[in-house]
C-alpha cells in the first residue's frame, strides 16, 4: 500500500497542539508515541466487528448503579504528555464517563482497555502496547488474539501490577470471555465473530 502525500508532509515529530490543529480524517489515520507520527493502517471489516460487538456487549451490561461508565471504540486516549507526547486509539476503552463532553480522555480515567491483535500486529499489542498502557497505568489490558481467518482463538486478559507497572497475565479466556471488572459481562466468542 502506497503511503499518502499527507502523511510523508507530516513532521517527523509532533506536539499535542500540532496534532489537534490536524484535520479529522488525518488526526484519525495516525497514533503518536513519544511525539513521533505513526501511520495507522485500516484494520479489516472482522476486525472492527468483533471490537465493535465488545464494545456492545459491554455497554449493554454496564451496572445501573454505581459510577457511570462510557465505553467505545476507537477514540484517543493520551497516555501522557511528559516528556513528549503519546496517545493510541485502542480498539475499546471502557473509561469513567467525562464531565465535559467535549474533554478528551486521559489514560487516569481509563478502567480497561482491548486491541483486537490479528497476527500482524500481535508482537506490537504484546510488547509496545502493554508496557505503554502499564506505565500510563490502565488497570487492565484485554488482547484479543485473532488468527489468519479472524477467529478468536483466545482473549488474554491483564491486570496492572501498580507497584511494578506492569501487566501480570491474570487468566487465559477460552471460547468465551468472562469477565468481572470493570463490568461484569460474559461474551461467546462466537457472538463476536459471526457473519
């Protein structure tokens, strides 16, 4: 894939104000980590289905008392800014609701969130993306690990360790996904994936 004349004009690193000063659909095609630009490829229409179907389900079984809580898919979440900035666009982020609607999402209001990993960006969403939200300090962290067709083969499931921040794998999901917090849900992985 050919890489877009935007994206080859773009500085070689950039600023929070640089970045929100970007027009919408280029601000949405890329992510920054330690203020370098990196170019986000499109993920297959799966992909999204099986992240957007989450995000239902979890939505869907968000307690009726306590906190409010929001979930959704792909929005920027700042990881930090200091020393330079970096955010991601997780597939789900389920996060304390804003009391501005127009506030953007800090990683200190961040309760879980999923990447969707197929086998092309699994080393990425191991590696780099785990120790980031750890060190931004998400309390969990959710990989779903696809394989060549888009099927679950199974949902990873971490929790922070505060002290070392770092995730500790806290159980391996097989056929379904059962979880306990930040919202109590249980999800086939076949509701996720069919046609």
């Amino acid at each position: 894939m050919a890489t877009p004349s935007w994206y080859e004009s773009l500085p070689e690193v950039i600023g929070e104000a640089e970045y929100r000063a970007l027009p919408e659909d280029i601000a949405r095609s890329i992510e920054i980590v330690h203020g370098h630009v990196i170019k986000c490829e499109s993920p297959a229409p799966q992909h999204n289905r099986i992240a957007r179907r989450l995000a239902g389900s979890m939505e869907a079984a968000r307690p009726i008392s306590g906190p409010c809580l929001s979930v959704e898919t792909d929005i920027d979440v700042v990881l930090w800014r200091v020393p330079k900035f970096t955010f991601r666009h997780p597939d789900v982020v389920v996060y304390r609701c804003l009391d501005d609607p127009g506030q953007k999402l800090d990683a200190s209001q961040v309760l879980a969130v999923v990447e969707v990993s197929s086998p092309g960006t699994v080393r990425e969403d191991l590696t780099d993306k785990r120790t980031q939200y750890a060190a931004a300090g998400m309390p969990l962290y959710l990989l779903v690990m696809l394989d060549e067709k888009y099927e679950i083969v199974e949902v990873k499931e971490f929790h922070l360790d505060a002290v070392a921040s770092e995730y500790r794998l806290h159980r391996v999901h097989q056929a379904e996904l059962e979880l306990e917090l930040p919202i109590r849900v249980t999800v086939p992985f076949l509701a996720l994936t069919a046609p």
